[in-house]
C-alpha cells in the first residue's frame, strides 16, 4: 500500500511503485520500463517522497529499491536535462531530491538488474546493501556525452570500488558486470535475476528485524563525506547510545549467560538468547 505522496499532489505516484511485501519492509519499484527507468525529475521525487514516508513511520525497518528483471536504471532522463544551462542544473530541484535519497536514515538495500548506468549508477550507490543479478551492469559514461557524474558518482564510486576501478570507470567509461562488482566490494550478493528481489526482501526483513536504533547509529556512522575522526567519533556516540540502552543491556546479559566460562561455546551459533 502507498505510503506518501508527492507534496500537494493528491494522486498515487506514477514513475514508481509502492508495496509493503513483508512486515517492516517497503518495496520501491521503478516502473518507466519505455524509457529504461530514465530518472526524471518526478521519478527523484517520488523516491524521495515515499523515503521521507517510510522514515516517518515506525513499522518501516528498511526499503527495497528496484527497477525490474531487465533495467534498474539507465541513467538520467537526458531529455529533460539537454535544455538546462549548468546553473539550472546546479540548482535544479532534482538536487534536493538526491540529497533525501543519499541521507535517507533507514537501510536502503538495492535489488539491480540489467542496466545501472548514470544516474542509475548513483541511485545505486545510494543504496547500502545491493542485491545483484548475474546481468546486472555498473558504469558512470557521462563522459562519452561530454559530461561528468552529477549526483556522487565520483565520490561514492571511489568509496564504493576503490580509486583505481573507479577512475578507470569515470575517464573510460567502463562498466562492472555483476560478478566484478562483488569481486571489488559494490554487490554483496549476485545471484540469477529472478531470485533478485525474493533475495533482496529477505535481507531487508533480517535488517528490519533489527533493534532501529541500532541500526540508524551503524548507518550514521559508516554514512560516506566524513573525515577518518568525525567518523571515528559519531561511531562513539552511537555505540554509548546503543549500548546504554535498556534492550541492549538485556541482549548483552542473555548473551553472557548463554556463554560459560571459558567462552567454548559460541552464542553466536546458537541464537536462543537472541529474541
């Protein structure tokens, strides 16, 4: 069922679709199969909207993101772009969206088939854990249109794959398949396309599952733009918070309990103290 709408508008979003699939879980899909999932202005909203709805409300522990068995995304929506001058670009409202979307607080995990180009590359990389498909593509061309990445493609790519992939990718247009970008850390599971979204519900429902404050101080402190020390310390902050927690002193106890002595037994293996 629908969670948000876009501001002052009274119809249900038309470039994505919203689902509730599993308990805690939101599920995004992309539905501009004509034009590969060319991200629109009002595609960025509409994200950016039922993000800005699934962090409002309570029961929602994580999102899905996904294009479809053929094409996460192709890129920008070059159409709409080509009559901008570089100061409409730089001001566009489209840059308010991607800010929502790559500051989103709850677990964003991606579920990529086909095409992740562009701007479909960075939608990506917004993403904190990506399920991919074995045709799963990654690349950031804008360079064969004369162009640069414009939404954190170079800063969340190098972060994402390491310098040397990432310039290589940037400057030669090169793309990673789904195996290679496993290989170098992007992708965290590959797997046949039509296992992709089924796999990607099921991590997110583990991740939803989780303690949500928790999981918010995990993602601010491992959140990119950060300098080595500011990370270091909202990493503090948040293990203070956590761990001074009343459900987590209780884990905490359990776990030591569910130990003896000499920690022979592992309670990571047996998860009965987890409840």
């Amino acid at each position: 069922m629908p969670l948000g709408k876009l501001p002052g508008m009274d119809r249900q979003p038309q470039d994505i679709v919203v689902a509730r699939p599993a308990a805690g879980v939101v599920q995004l899909t992309l539905r501009r199969p004509e034009f590969r999932n060319a991200l629109r202005t009002q595609t960025l909203a509409e994200i950016a909207a039922e993000l800005d709805a699934a962090l409002a409300d309570p029961a929602t522990g994580a999102v899905v993101l996904t294009g479809g068995l053929d094409c996460f995304a192709a890129g920008a929506d070059v159409r709409e772009m080509a009559p901008l001058g570089p100061v409409d670009i730089l001001t566009h409202e489209r840059q308010r969206h991607w800010r929502a979307i790559a500051t989103f607080a709850k677990p964003l995990v991606g579920a990529v088939c086909g095409f992740a180009l562009g701007g479909g590359c960075e939608l990506a990389l917004c993403c904190d854990i990506l399920v991919a498909g074995k045709n799963a593509k990654f690349g950031q061309p804008e360079v064969n249109l004369g162009m640069i990445p414009g939404a954190g493609g170079t800063q969340r790519l190098v972060r994402a794959v390491g310098a040397a992939r990432a310039r290589s990718m940037a400057l030669r247009a090169t793309t990673l398949d789904a195996q290679a970008a496993h290989d170098v850390g992007l992708v965290d599971e590959v797997c046949d396309p039509a296992d992709v979204l089924a796999t990607a519900l099921r991590v997110a429902g583990e991740v939803a599952r989780r303690d949500p404050a928790a999981i918010g101080a995990v993602k601010r402190a491992m959140q990119g733009g950060r300098a080595f020390r500011e990370g270091l310390a909202t990493e503090g902050a948040g293990f203070v918070s956590t761990a001074s927690a009343p459900a987590a002193i209780a884990r905490l106890r359990a776990f030591a309990a569910a130990s003896d002595d000499r920690g022979l037994r592992t309670p990571w293996r047996d998860r009965s103290w987890l409840r």
